[in-house]
C-alpha cells in the first residue's frame, strides 16, 4: 500500500516535505485515490484466482472451461468447476479418482471406496464399478448426491460404466447392536440412522 513517504520523498529537496504544507495537502488529496486504485487492482488480481473468485468473475472462469453455472451458488459451483478441470486431466484410474474427491470435499479417503466387478463371477462384468461413499461424508459436504454421481462419471474413464452407491445400515432392534428376528416380519421398536429424501439429495 502506497504511503505518503513513499511519494513525498520523490520530490526534490527544494520542496517542503510536511505533511501540513500546500503540496503535502495535495499529495495527501492524491494519495487517497491512488490508494483507492490500488486497492482495486489487488481485488481484481485475486479474482483471478478460482478459490476466491465470486460472481461474475467466477462465470467467466466456468466458460473458460465450458461449465454452465444453472442454479448454483458460488461455493458449489467453484466445485464443478474444479471438477470441469480434473475431468480434463484425468487419467480416470481408481486411486486418482478416490484421491481427486477426497482432497476436492475435504473427506478421509477411507470413506470413499471403488470395488470394480470380480473376474470369473457370474455377475461380472467389464470396464465397471461401484462407486462407494459414506453419508456421513454426504451431509458433511453439503453436495446433492445426483450432481456427485455426475461428477465421478465424468472424471472416470470413458466407456466406464458406475454404479453409485450409498454405504450405511439400516437395523431395527430394540437393542443397539444386537441383532433381532421376528418370524411376525415387524418389530414395535428401533431407530433409523439416516433415511435420503431425493427431493434436497442429501441424508437426514
């Protein structure tokens, strides 16, 4: 940031270097606006940054890379974005994919995990996964799951076909972990941990 010293000390020693005199007024007078555009130039340059970019600016970084805002705020639409460039450079390979989405969402690795189909079953097939995650780490980063599908989709290889799932339990017991039977089919008491409403596609 630009200082009255900085500019005063400019001028030649036959001028009066006091903050009080005329041309210190006016240099002061200057040096607010000069300020100003400083200031504005800082701004500016940080926009240029995708993590701090916001509004328009962060649209036009989403042309850059041909991602369409629609509804989204700013924080997940940075997101998309980022997703937009990994897709870009992806290998598509598991652990890229797996490191890709922890590090994006700020979740542990061991939450996410890609099982690919088993060689010799009679379920197997080719160039397919499932595609693992905890909703725990759903609700914590705040993303719908239809738009996270999308996105490991897109950053997987090509011609890879995913099938996206949800690790949790679902147990009614009137004992927490111990397992119960009813020959009746039903039980009067238990909990749900977590049910998924698709209408705000996040846990409950």
């Amino acid at each position: 940031m630009l200082k009255f010293e900085d500019l005063i000390n400019k001028l030649p020693h036959i001028y009066i270097k006091e903050k009080v005199s005329s041309l210190g007024k006016f240099i002061r007078v200057v040096l607010k606006e000069l300020q100003l555009i400083e200031a504005k130039k800082d701004e500016v340059e940080e926009q240029d940054e995708l993590n701090k970019a916001t509004g328009i600016t962060l649209d036009k970084h989403g042309e850059l890379v041909r991602q369409k805002r629609g509804s989204f705020n700013d924080e997940i639409y940075r997101i998309l974005i980022k997703s937009k460039i990994k897709q870009n450079l992806s290998g598509g390979d598991i652990n890229s994919i797996i490191q890709y989405i922890a590090t994006l969402f700020q979740i542990p690795r061991e939450n996410i995990t890609i099982k690919e189909s088993s060689w010799g079953s009679s379920d197997y097939e080719p160039a397919f996964y499932d595609f693992n995650i905890t909703p725990e780490s759903i609700n914590n980063i705040g993303f719908p799951i239809q738009d996270l599908a999308i996105m490991v989709k897109n950053i997987s290889a090509a011609g890879v076909r995913i099938s996206f799932l949800i690790e949790g339990t679902f147990a009614f017991s009137t004992t927490d972990g111990v397992v119960e039977y009813s020959e009746e089919g039903g039980f009067d008491y238990g909990t749900i941990g977590a049910y998924y409403n698709p209408e705000e596609g996040f846990f409950s």
